[in-house]
C-alpha cells in the first residue's frame, strides 16, 4: 500500500525543491558570470594593446618579427612567426578577437589564450596574443569557487526547508482545526458548530461548504428517520390485517382442500417474508448501534425457529436438517439481528439442496450452515456477498446475504462463504474477528 504524505510535508517538501533549483540556478549563473567577465576583461586589454600598438606604429614592422608588447601579451607579424605548436592552433582564425581554451579547472599542456587577429595588407596578419593563464582563475580558484557555490546550496536548501515547514504549519493549521473538531464533535452537531469566519481564504470557504454540506445531510437524515418512522405504522398496519385475515381463513372447515390450503399458505408466507423484510430494513434505517438483547441470545433457539420459520421449503423434499449446537450458548447480540441472520443463511440452504442434509453447528465463537446440494458456480463464489448476485437457480432479487453481510458489518461480525460445484455450501458466521484481522 503506497504511504500517504501529509499536506504539511509536501509543502515543506515543496519549499525546499524550489529552494534547491533556485541554489543551482544562481550558482549556476554566478559561476557563468565570473568566467564571461574574466573573459571581457581579458578582450578588452588585447584590443587596447592593439591601439596602443598601432598608434606606436608597430603594427607595420618587417614580416615574421616578434615583439613583446607587455609582459603578457606578445605581437607576431605573420603566422610565420608564431611559435609552434600555436601556430596550428591560430592558422584558422579569422580577422577578430579569439578565444583559445584548452580546460575548465586549471592549464593544459597547450594553454588557454586570446588572441586578436588583424589585416595589415598584402595578405599579411598581426597575431596579438594574451596569455589567459596569469588572469584566468587556476584550479585552486576554480574549486574555492564551486565550493563557496556549494555551500550557498546548501544554506538555500537548509533555509528553504524550515520556511516551507514555518509556511506549512501557518497553513495546515486551520485545515487542521477542522480535521480535529470533525472527530470530536457528534455529526449531529458538527455543521452547528463549524465557524467559517473563524478562517480566511480558501480554508473559510472550504468550511462554509462543509458546513452547508452538513446541514443539507442533517435535513436529508431527518426526512429519511420521519419516512423510516411513517413507513414503520404504514406498512406494518396493513401486513397484520392480511395475516390476520388468512389465519382467520385458516380455520374455515374447507381450508384443508388443497385448492383452498396451497394458496392460504401462499397468503401467509408471504405476509411473513414481508414482515421480516420490513424489520430488516427499518432496523438498517436506523444509525444508531445495534444493542444486544438483554442477557444475550440462546444460540439453539435462534438456529430452531430459523429452521422451523423456513421448514415450508423442504416440502417434498428428502432433505434431513441437524442442529449441533449446544442448549447453554449464549450470543452477545440482538435476538432480532441474530434470526436474520440466521433465517438467511437456512432458507439460502433450504433453497438450494434438494435432498441430502443440512447441519447447523456452533459455539460462542461462530456458527456454520453446511449443506451437501449442488454448491456455487466457482465465478459467483465471491460475488454472493454482493448486492443483486443471484446464482443461476436462485429464486429472490439477490438481496438475502447483501443484507446479512450488511448486518455483520453492523455488529463486528464477518461472514464467509466456501463452496465447491457438486459438493455442497460452508456458511460460516464468525462472532470473534480472527485473530490479525485489520
């Protein structure tokens, strides 16, 4: 997992980059600047020597004589008098001033010099040449030079640095008074209590959207409870009249008739699936935290009336149902959450086998639903948990272990699911996360 750098650091981070490129930029161009001036000063002393020699009318004397003009710069009259191994080098140049660089740092065998050519007539040229080495800076220089560069980098970067911390910190503040109050203050209070004129700039207007952001969820959250509450009285009033209704039916002398029984039960299977759909999702309405039941939930209990709730699904079917789950377990959960959960993971199991056998076994620690039907498609094995994930015999929207899973996450809970094709389905439900588990 890639580790997340903190705004403060990055701005601290970002000073310094800056503070560094901004070091070897000017060092850089100090550097360049004191190599361009020694180099104009030496050009300008040629050219005044070349003046100075043509007002002393030297510039005119016999081919191939050699003259010391001053004691580093010497007149050659002809490339003929140029000593060799310059005369090689200066037989290229043109009328003008040259500059001849053998290194960067110190002398080499050859020299470093400038050199000033000029027509006297009649195909003849004036070499005025400087010795650079007695003016340009030697290697000692040179390495005082960068040294004194480097250092000047070094005390950029070193300032940089703790103005991009002092600058950070001045700016992460307020973003992080904001960080702060959001994990201390209730969210129903948290839009209340952001100050947005506390804070300048764009960290104010980040928290007077935040603000509003808030109040907009805390109204939508309000609406959703008030539905919650009226969709409680509304749908559960109208569910108990047909319920009622059918058990009256039930009673009637000709409800044994199969023509009559069969769509009774119907009647009444379905008023239950809906009264058990309705719990389930008022119970997910709710925010708050799911509160055990007082003294805990018998384990036994729950996995029997899970099994007789759903016992409708074995009809007509060779199917032998065994609960090992020992009388005295208790769950620390909600007795509601628990049947759920519970009624899910059977009438999934009731659902799928045809014959064969479905147990039940569990302790404090977690339970199993194991059956021996036909399994999962190993491609669905791990999008069962998913919203809308039905298996190519499933009958139902897909929504049973969706909510189971949403359920677990509620209560600290995990649920997995192992299955082989042709072999039969592991629901294991573990009320103790693993031992390493994030």
């Amino acid at each position: 997992m890639r580790r997340q750098t903190g705004l403060r650091r990055r701005l601290a981070y970002s000073f310094a980059l800056f503070g560094a490129c901004l070091a070897v930029l000017y060092g850089t161009l100090v550097v360049v600047v004191f190599h361009e001036s020694e180099d104009g000063v030496q050009e300008r002393i040629l050219h005044r020597e070349l003046l100075h020699l043509q007002e002393r009318g030297g510039a005119a004397g016999a081919a191939g004589a050699v003259e010391p003009v001053s004691r580093f710069v010497t007149a050659y009259r002809g490339i003929e008098a140029v000593p060799e191994p310059l005369r090689a080098r200066l037989a290229p140049l043109e009328p003008g001033i040259h500059e001849l660089r053998e290194g960067f740092l110190g002398r080499r065998s050859l020299g470093d010099y400038h050199v000033e050519v000029t027509e006297l007539g009649a195909g003849r040229r004036l070499y005025l040449v400087l010795d650079s080495s007695e003016f340009e800076a030697d290697a000692q220089h040179e390495i005082g030079l960068l040294k004194a560069v480097g250092t000047g980098f070094v005390i950029v970067l070193v300032v940089g640095i703790g103005t991009g911390r002092a600058v950070a910190g001045s700016v992460v503040r307020p973003v992080e008074e904001l960080a702060e109050l959001a994990r201390s203050v209730p969210p129903e209070e948290l839009g209340a209590r952001i100050r947005p004129e506390r804070y300048a700039g764009e960290v104010g207007l980040l928290a007077r959207t935040l603000r509003e952001a808030l109040l907009r969820v805390r109204a939508f959250v309000e609406r959703e409870r008030q539905f919650t509450a009226n969709a409680s009285h509304e749908l559960r009033s109208p569910v108990a009249v047909i319920k009622g209704a059918a058990e009256l039916l039930g009673t009637h002398p000709g409800s044994s008739e199969p023509a009559f029984r069969r769509p009774l039960e119907r009647i009444l299977r379905a008023t239950t699936n809906l009264e058990e759909t309705i719990s389930v999702f008022l119970l997910l309405a709710r925010e708050e935290s799911i509160r055990p039941s007082p003294g805990g939930c018998p384990l036994r209990t729950a996995a029997e009336q899970a099994v007789e709730a759903h016992q409708r699904l074995l009809e007509g079917k060779l199917v032998e149902v065994e609960i090992r789950v020992a009388a005295d377990v208790r769950i620390d959960a909600s007795e509601q959450v628990l049947l759920i959960v519970f009624g899910n993971l059977v009438s999934n199991a009731f659902q799928r086998i045809a014959s064969g056998r479905v147990t039940i076994c569990g302790d404090d620690a977690g339970v199993a639903v194991l059956d021996t039907g036909p399994g999962i498609p190993p491609d669905l094995v791990g999008k069962v948990l998913e919203r809308h994930a039905r298996g190519p015999s499933s009958a139902g929207h897909g929504l049973g272990l969706s909510i189971v899973r949403t359920l677990c996450d509620r209560c600290g809970w995990s649920l997995e699911i192992a299955s082989v094709e042709g072999e039969g389905t592991r629901a294991t439900l573990l009320f103790r996360p693993a031992r390493g588990a994030a």
